[in-house]
C-alpha cells in the first residue's frame, strides 16, 4: 500500500500511474492470504490503513468512498481486538511500540471520523469508549516539522469532530448547539510554523492546505442542512433575520476559503496537488453550494463575492484539468452550474422576474419590513437578531461581502414588487443594515489576485447566453489597494489562535480591503443532461449529495 501511494506521488512518473493500482491489487491479495480475523497484528492493521486512505484520497473510482466505509468497519473490530483502544499501560510492551500503537489508532480515530462526517454516518470508533492517549509528539529536525500537524490532527479530533459527530448523530439538532459548536471550532488553536506562510517548503505547505480543508470540511457538514433549509422556501423567505440565516454566511465563507486553499495550494505545487483528488472533490462541493446561494438569493450582498469565487474556481479546475482527473471530469458540471449562476443573477440584477425563492425586504427600520407577496407589514415577533449567538466572524463576513458587493453593482433596476411596497425595497445587493463591529478583525474573505470584468448579460432565445460587451474596471482608478499587500501583524500568527481570531489589526494599520474586482462573461457550454435545475439551482433531492466534504 505504500508502493500504491508513492507511484501517485512521485513525481517523475506520469499522474495515474498504472503501477499503483497494481500495488493496491496486490497489497489486497496479500491481505487474503492470511486469516485476518485470527492473526490480526498492527502491521495488519496498518495495512487496511493506508488502503482506506489510498481509496479516499487518491482513488476516483465511483464506489471508492463506499469501500472505504466498509473498510474502516472492520479495521475498527480488528484494532479493537488487539486493544488498540486501551491504554495498556500494564502489559509487557516496548516503548517504541506502546507509542506506534498509539499512533495508529489515533490516525484510525481521525480518519474514521472525517469518513463520517463526509458520508453522514455514525463513527466505527468512538472517544466515549476508550482510553488510548496520544502519542507523544517529538520534535523533528528542521522547520517543516511534521510532529505539529500530527498533533494539531489528534487534537482536531478531541475538541472538533468527536462533539460534532455526536451532535449531528442525534435525531434532534438543535441549532443553538451548532453555533456553539461552531464558534468553538472557529477559534481551536493552529499552532504558529502552520500559520507562517513565509516558510514555503514543500512539508508545510501541503500541511498548511490539509489543515484548512479540514477544519472548513467539519464547518461546512455542520451547516450544511441548515443552509439547504434556509435556501429551500417558500415556508419562509429567506432574508438576514432568518433564524438560519447564520448557518448561510458560514456555508459561503467557508466554501470561499475552501476553494481559495486548493488555488493557493495549486499554486504553489501544481503537480503534487493535481494528483490529491480530495482536495478537488472538496473545491468542487464548494463550488455547488455557492452556486445554490446565488441561484436562489441572488438578492443578498454575498451573490457578487460568491460569483467572484465561482470565477476562482472556474479558472482553477480549468486550469487543472489537463493534469488532475478529477478537475476534467467535474468540469462540464461546474461550468453549466456556474453559467446557470450567472443568468439568475443578472435577471435579477436586471429587474427581470427571477424563479427563486421569496424575498421578504428588510429595511434598516424593522417596523417597516414588508412582505414581497402580501404586502402585508412583518410579524414583528420574528425581528430578531440570527447573529446575536453565532461568531464574530459570520458578522465581519457580511462587512466584507457588502463592500465588494457595492463596488461590483453599485445601481440595480426598480424592484418589481408591489408599488405599495416598492419604497421600501433595499438598495442593490444590500443586506441593510450592515452589521456594526466594535473593532475591526482580520479579514475573514480570501484575496481575490485576479482582475475581471463586468458583464452585461442578456437571455439568449431558449437558454442563456452573455452578450459580448463589457466594461473592465481599473482598480487604481477608484483607490483600492491590492488585498496582498496588506501584511497582517506579528500576533496574527500566534500559537493560540485559530483561523477566525478575535485579534484585530492595529489602529493604524489598513482597513479591510473591498477591491472592485468583478465577474467575466459566462461560459456558452450547453447544460449538463445529468444536471436538473428547478427554480434556478439544482433539484432538492441532488443538494447533498453534490455538496459532499471530505
């Protein structure tokens, strides 16, 4: 198994290498030749290991995932029958050995439950049933030491994903919990060599990528069924005072950052990070759920900073797909998704009547909001704050999301409601009031390096196309400054902090940028025919199975 995971990595051979697959075989015919059930040992427990993370990580086979799911039940009985789950502090162990043992069920531990929460099944192994400590994490030579991302993994696990699975596996999930839950992931600490981006070796920046697509992968399942909730109306129209709607600006922030990891990542190794397909099935699931917000609340201030990363991820998997298979095989789908995207949103940009859900306009005076449909003034009782518990993040994400917004469309057509309503309806993009912060954070948006364009979208006769004219936009020119210029502070980088610190920059330093970067013409390829659009965004029952992290 390790031969099949070094052919794939090794980058003097051609990506997909028909060598590891015939590892793989092997390394699965080995295992046949002894009786597993009898004879179970650690090496044998390793074995099924690597074998899980192979199907996981590098396989794209379609049922690769599935096997793995089987795998991971009976590696668990086994490493559970040679306790590997108990401390055996008492038995007649070499050091060397009590600490490999260790090791490998902790990774067993962490594994298991990234599986879970990806296929939304209970765990095989549980914190609640053993006693197995962490290993200890001894300190490499050299700065790209691995024995932090070892231990920051095995302390992912206590503080992150062991409560979340227990959350979510109950019948009843109640969303005080997942705030909770999701302000203490938010902050868990990252230790500081993680954080230095200036360090660029090889080591740490495929470490550094690791870390945040798995801290945003256990954000992102946390919100996941909150956010389709909240997008699925019309029970209840969705709009900033929504009691979910938290969980939407946490689904885009994180799925940003998601898709801005595997670029920054691709940037710098292209041909390593080309042959990790998990990291593009994550970049992917990220783009659908961005497409969902867009394509059914066009009308908030975060579809043209969604749109903005839509573009990000099109050039990324466009760029991509030569080498990485799973960048070409997804593309056709997220290029049809992201036209799709597109076309809502510049009808509704446009005073176009727009198939999505019901918007209910809020206005900075809560005893003006209206209903869009009725007319009627809104239950007064439901003016609530859907941000008074959730992170401080979510609100500075909202900040940030109507800058670009006012930057990119600036001026929308008059609303087609109801004229005794129609004063009433929110400026273009706006999430009125913006949330008011009492100091400035670190900015939470990824940087956006690109500069595009503005397009001026018309229907084409039975579909959607864009019209060839648009204006580009010069950034100097309105007096923004680049996001990469902006040097964050030496405590930014500090061992006790996490992604969404609560440490703000300096009073005299930079304001959050807001760069009037906009979106290219759409792509004129033809829709997918495995892909069905209801209401402007893809068929209810398809949403979480695209929208699957891992």
């Amino acid at each position: 198994m390790i031969l099949a995971v070094g052919c794939l990595v090794d980058l003097k051979r051609e990506p997909d290498h028909p060598d590891a697959e015939k590892y793989h075989q092997l390394a699965r015919a080995s295992l046949c030749e002894i009786p597993v059930m009898e004879e179970t040992n650690v090496e044998t427990i390793t074995a099924l290991f690597y074998e899980i993370w192979y199907l996981l990580v590098f396989s794209d086979k379609k049922k690769a995932a599935g096997y793995a799911w089987g795998l991971m039940g009976l590696t668990a009985k086994l490493a559970q029958s040679i306790g590997l789950h108990r401390n055996g502090g008492k038995s007649k162990v070499i050091p060397e050995e009590v600490e490999k043992r260790r090791s490998l069920f902790w990774e067993l531990l962490y594994l298991d439950a990234r599986l879970s929460l990806s296929l939304g099944r209970p765990p095989s192994l549980s914190i609640n049933h053993m006693d197995c400590l962490q290993p200890s994490y001894t300190p490499e030579d050299g700065s790209d030491s691995q024995h932090y991302y070892q231990e920051w993994k095995h302390s992912c696990y206590k503080q992150c994903l062991a409560p979340v699975l227990d959350a979510i596996s109950k019948p009843h999930l109640e969303y005080e919990t997942v705030l909770d839950l999701d302000k203490h992931i938010r902050d868990f600490s990252i230790p500081a060599p993680l954080r230095n981006k200036d360090i660029q070796s090889r080591s740490l920046i495929m470490q550094r990528a690791s870390l945040t697509t798995a801290l945003e992968a256990v954000l992102l399942q946390l919100h996941r069924q909150f956010f389709t909730r909240a997008l699925s109306g019309p029970e209840e129209a969705f709009n900033k005072r929504h009691k979910y709607a938290a969980s939407v600006v946490a689904v885009f922030l994180s799925a940003s950052r998601m898709i801005a990891t595997v670029q920054e990542l691709y940037n710098s190794e292209p041909h390593l990070a080309a042959r990790i397909l998990g990291y593009w099935s994550n970049a992917f699931s990220a783009a659908v759920a961005l497409c969902l917000l867009v394509s059914r609340a066009p009308f908030t201030c975060l579809s043209p900073a969604a749109l903005q990363e839509l573009e990000r991820a099109r050039i990324l998997f466009r760029s991509a797909k030569v080498t990485c298979p799973r960048a070409q095989q997804v593309l056709p789908m997220l290029e049809a998704m992201i036209d799709k995207a597109n076309y809502i949103f510049n009808c509704w940009s446009t005073g176009q009547e727009v198939p999505t859900i019901v918007l209910r306009h809020i206005t900075e005076d809560p005893s003006l909001d209206f209903d869009s449909n009725s007319g009627s003034q809104a239950d007064t009782k439901q003016q609530t704050d859907s941000f008074g518990r959730s992170h401080r993040s979510l609100s500075q994400c909202i900040v940030e999301a109507h800058q670009r917004a006012k930057a990119l469309f600036p001026l929308r057509k008059p609303c087609q409601c109801s004229s005794t309503v129609a004063q009433s309806c929110p400026p273009s993009h706006s999430w009125a009031p913006v949330p008011r912060l009492p100091s400035q954070m670190s900015p939470v948006l990824p940087d956006i390096p690109f500069v595009l364009s503005v397009p001026s979208m018309s229907p084409g006769p039975g579909g959607y196309s864009p019209a060839p004219q648009h204006a580009s936009l010069n950034p100097a020119s309105r007096g923004y400054s680049p996001a990469t210029n902006i040097a964050q502070p030496s405590a930014y980088r500090a061992q006790s902090e996490g992604f969404y610190s609560h440490i703000v920059l300096p009073a005299d330093g930079p304001s959050i940028p807001s760069p009037p970067l906009t979106l290219s013409p759409s792509s004129k390829l033809a829709v997918v025919d495995s892909i069905n659009f209801e209401m402007g965004a893809l068929q209810s029952n398809s949403d979480q199975a695209l929208m699957a992290f891992f």
